[in-house]
C-alpha cells in the first residue's frame, strides 16, 4: 500500500449520486496539479461513479477501498 500525501479530504458520506461527484468536482478545483484528494463515502454506486468520473476526467484514481462501509478513494489531480 502506497503513502499519499493527502492534501484535503472530502466527506460525502450519506450523499447518494450524483452528490459525491458534484462535491469532488468542485474540491478538485481548490488543489493544486499532482496534489491528492481522498474521498469517503458511503454509496455503493460510487465505486463505479468515481472510476467512470476519473476516466472523464483524466484525474487518475490511485487508490479505491472499502471498509466496514466506508467506500475510500484517492485522487491525484493531474490537470
């Protein structure tokens, strides 16, 4: 497992789509170019959301977990 220097984290727990993406979108924007964000959620439809997003994106999502319900991710913002 890789260590990331997280430079905002984002809680969007108990937000269901399109909610997550939205508020990403916008947090992305206050970081600077090669800095991470980490996103914690709680919709299971976001683990297919963010994959589908940093693909659109170009953002590259480095890191994407789960536990006890809480779906993690980690963006590098990469423009």
């Amino acid at each position: 497992m890789m260590v990331y220097t997280i430079t905002k984290t984002l809680d969007v727990k108990k937000l269901n789509c399109p909610f997550p993406i939205l508020k990403t979108k916008k947090a992305i924007n206050d970081i600077e170019i090669g800095e991470y964000i980490e996103v914690l959620a709680t919709d299971p439809g976001s683990v297919s959301d963010f994959q589908a997003w940093c693909n659109s994106t170009s953002h590259e999502l480095v890191e994407s977990s789960q536990e006890n319900g809480i779906f993690k991710y980690i963006i590098k913002k990469t423009k």
